[in-house]
DNA sequence: TAATTTTGTCTAACGGTGTTAAATTATTTA
DNA sequence: TAAATAATTTAACACCGTTAGACAAAATTA
C-alpha cells in the first residue's frame, strides 16, 4: 500500500521514526507476552524476544534498560487491565453488596482468563508492592473497593483501618484462593466457586454488624 | 578427638566411607539453604554450593541428580518442618477450636519464621502440588486440620467434601494473608494479626451452623 | 609388595543466559 | 559527493546448569 510513500511526503520524517520506535516498543512488549503465553515466563530471554521481533538482542535496550524493565512494563499492563475489569464490573450495580461480589469475581475471573499477567503480578517476584507507584491514583483495586466496604460498614473515610481490615480479608481469601487454585488443578470449579461465594456473602454480611 | 582412629580399626571402611557420603550430602543441603537465606533463593547456584562445600561443582551430581532435586529435597525439608509445627500446636489442646486456631496460628508462625522455606514451598515455582506424594501418609496440612473440622462439623468422614471445602476456606485465607504480607511489608503487625484472628474464629464459627 | 582396578575429584567444554563496547552499516545532513 | 549521525550487528564478558573425559588417589587383587 501507498501509506509508506504517503509518510515519506507528506511528514516530517522526524514524526515517522518517532512513530516507527514507538511500534518496535510496542511490539517488544508484545512478543515478550506472546513467549510468555507460548513457553511461560521463565522461558522469556531478550534473545527469544530478539528472533520474535526480527532483530538481535542488543536493540531491546534501545528502548528498555534491560528485563525487568520489560516485566515490569508488562506488570504494569496486568495492573491496568486488572482495575480496568473490576471498575466495569462495579459500574454494572447500584446495591453495594451487588457491586463487591461483582469486583471480586471480576477479580477472580481475571486471574485465570489472564493467568500469565497474574502470575507476573502476584507469582513470580511478588512485585505487587510497586502496585500503588505504577496505578494512576484511583485505580488501585483498594481504590475500587473501599468506597462499598466503607458505605456498607457506615464509615465515611475510605482510609479508615476498619475499612482497610476489611479490604485486606477479601483480598486475601481470594487470592489465596487463586493461588492455590492455579497450582492444584485437581479441585473442582464447582468447589472453587462455592468457596469463593461462601467467603465473599460471608465477610459481606460480616460488614454490616 | 580418637573417634576418627576407632572408626579406623573398629569399623568396616565401608561403612565410614557411606557415613560421609551422607555427610556431604547433608552438607550440599545445608550450604544450599545458607546461601538463599543469605542471598535469596534466586541467587543460588550449583557452583556457589560448591564453593562452600570447598569442592567443584560437578560433585554435586554424584549426590543429586540436578538443581531441581536440590529444591525439592529442600521443599520437602520444609514441609516437613510446618507438618511438625502444626502437629505440635494442635497437640497442646484438647478443645476443637482451640486446636484450629492453634494450627494456623503455627502455620502462620512458620511461614514468617522459615521465610526461605515458605517460598519454596509456595512461592518460587509452586510445587505444592507435590505435597501429597512427599509427606508420610496422615501429615499433611488437611490431614491434620480435617479431624477437628470433621468434627466440629458433626461429620464423621474427614474427607467429606463439605469438609474439604471448610479447610479451603481456611488455607486460602491464610496463605492469601500470607503471600500479601511477605511482599508488602507495610500493613502493621497488629492489623494483620486481628484480620487472621477475625478470620479464623469467623470460619470456625461458621462450622457449626 | 607390585600391578590393576575402582573410586573420587577436577578440568574443560557445550550451549545457554543478561548485558556491554566496539565495529559496521545505513541514513541524513551539509 | 563527503561528512556526520543514527541504527544495527558482531564480539565479547561473566555467569548459569550440565556433561564428558582426564587425572590422581585409594582400594583391591595378584
């Protein structure tokens, strides 16, 4: 197609190649995710990702200071994509106890649809600590979740410790849920849900006493 | 001392030879362990263990077939040691809920206690899953913990479903609570302390429903 | 005791990793 | 077209897990 053509006349070439980086970063991140999905994470080297994107490995830190540069840039998509399926989730209710339980199964739901991401994000190196630095403020799943928790339990400050206790119980039913789950696959779905559900309704009600 | 001359004279050089095979044995175990206690599990590596043992590395596969074996052997340690711990605890009451919370009390002590060992188990790459096969029939976590939850429950077969699921719910919380605390190490002691007790006693008084 | 076999240990190497410096090629500028 | 700049690659370093072959020490046999 003439699009080529068209950018070498009619633009500065100094936008163009700006453009064309942004694509090899871009693309970078992409066939990082696509070996990761292929051959899990710790089959991930910057000569694999090289071979995938058609160069050789000495580019990649043209554009990232080196791998975990790269993890974390993909950490940092989990995070977004994360918050971004627990929002829309909670915009699909007005009842509070609607709006939690829907987060929360977002949540679960994303750790196995996404389960390469979620892995980066809790699994491997544990690097949910930098969670709060890389999330735009608002978006953190805390920052989702606490207006309910707090309205539920009466209390007007979202940053009330009460309200973080709360939070802190849900957030680590589920993922120890999720993590025990994606090591033993032998339980079954049917039993996960249960529990899942049970614990959810449990500590919801627990909110209002 | 003359231990080494008896050994000499009065036993089969055999023998002694085999003894410190497994000496050395231990010793590439021991020196394993050091090194991630002081580096982290990361940083190990064959040749490092044989530094400290003061031979090469190649030595190493006279005695374990590869690294994997080495964690392994050493995961296997661990969960040796929570088996005992949880074992210990539970035998120091006689009420059935002052046993479960005994255990997961000892459960979560151990995990904070043996960081290194806890990662391994749970954190690095996940080879809980193996759990059953390690451990002597009747000492895993669920062997253990099911017995008060069974009764507690008014059911007879500790294996009953609605058991398992009540034990899930337990272990989820706490090694949810627990993969959340390793990495962030801000929450204060004495919230998380009040979220597990919260939870604990929260489960257990759903038991007997 | 002398020769031979066995055992223990090490050296050297292979193919792999992340990463860097220098050389080379291609592109833009004058 | 020549010089300067940018893009890309080659080569190398230091590490990794692992294996094969050389070598020396010990035990066994003659």
């Amino acid at each position: 197609m003439g699009a080529s053509k068209d950018e070498k006349y009619h633009m500065g070439s100094k936008e163009r190649i700006h453009r064309l980086k942004e694509q090899t970063r871009v693309n970078i991140l992409d066939a990082a995710y696509d070996i990761v999905k292929d051959e899990g994470w710790q089959a991930l080297s910057m000569r694999k990702i090289a071979d995938k994107i058609e160069y050789t490995a000495p580019i990649i830190y043209e554009y990232y200071a080196n791998k975990e540069a790269i993890l974390l840039e993909l950490t940092k998509k989990g995070f977004m994509l994360l918050a971004g399926r627990m929002q829309e989730a909670k915009n699909k209710h007005t009842d509070l106890a609607d709006q939690l339980e829907a987060m929360w199964l977002a949540y679960w739901n994303f750790a196995f649809e996404e389960k390469e991401y979620y892995q980066l994000m809790f699994g491997v190196e544990m690097n949910c600590c930098i969670m709060d630095e890389i999330l735009p403020p608002g978006s953190t799943p805390y920052d989702i979740a606490a207006g309910p928790i707090a309205e539920m339990m009466g209390i007007s400050d979202p940053e009330d410790d009460r309200v973080c206790t709360k939070y802190y119980t849900y957030w680590s039913i589920i993922h120890g849920l999720i993590s025990i789950n994606i090591v033993r696959k032998g339980t079954s779905d049917e039993i996960n849900r249960q529990i899942l559900k049970d614990a959810i309704t449990g500590i919801t009600r627990s909110l209002k006493n």
